[in-house]
C-alpha cells in the first residue's frame, strides 16, 4: 500500500533522535521551532486516544513548539479518506 510507504518515509526523516509519545513517533528539533522540522506521525492503523492526543500538546509545549502532524488519512483508523492530510 502506497500510503503505508509513506508513512514510513516519514517516520525514518525524523531520524534516530525521534521519540515516541503514545501512538506516535515525534521529531523534535532543539534547535529550530519552525514547523516543518517539529512533528508527530500516528502510528499505521492507530486511533489515538484524547489522552494520547493530550500527552502530545503537551510534549509540545513544554518545548516550545507548535504541535504538528504529518500524515496520510488512509492510514489512520476512523479519519476517513475525504480528509485532508
């Protein structure tokens, strides 16, 4: 599936700093707060809880950073393919 293709093409650009915060793997950047370098991408096939969703602002803000997500919707449970990504 080419959207699982993507998805991990994502994943692996966070690099080996990435962290994991829920279902998600976060690319923080320590030096840089711009949006293309902070990030979350779900995991494939996840449904992230409101307290998973939660955990993540706040990782977020406690650096400072904007929360972001990058991700392919037919790959997210329940998101439906008519949303955008």
């Amino acid at each position: 599936m080419l959207e699982a293709d993507v998805h991990a093409y994502l994943r692996s650009m966070a690099g080996p700093t990435a962290s994991r915060v829920g279902s998600f793997t976060v690319r923080f950047d320590e030096h840089d707060d711009a949006l293309p370098f902070n990030y979350a991408i779900p995991d494939d096939d996840s449904a992230p809880t409101a307290d998973e969703v939660a955990e993540l602002v706040a990782a977020f803000r406690e650096r400072d950073r904007t929360p972001r997500l990058e991700y392919v919707s037919a790959t997210i449970r329940g998101s439906g393919r008519s949303r955008r990504s």
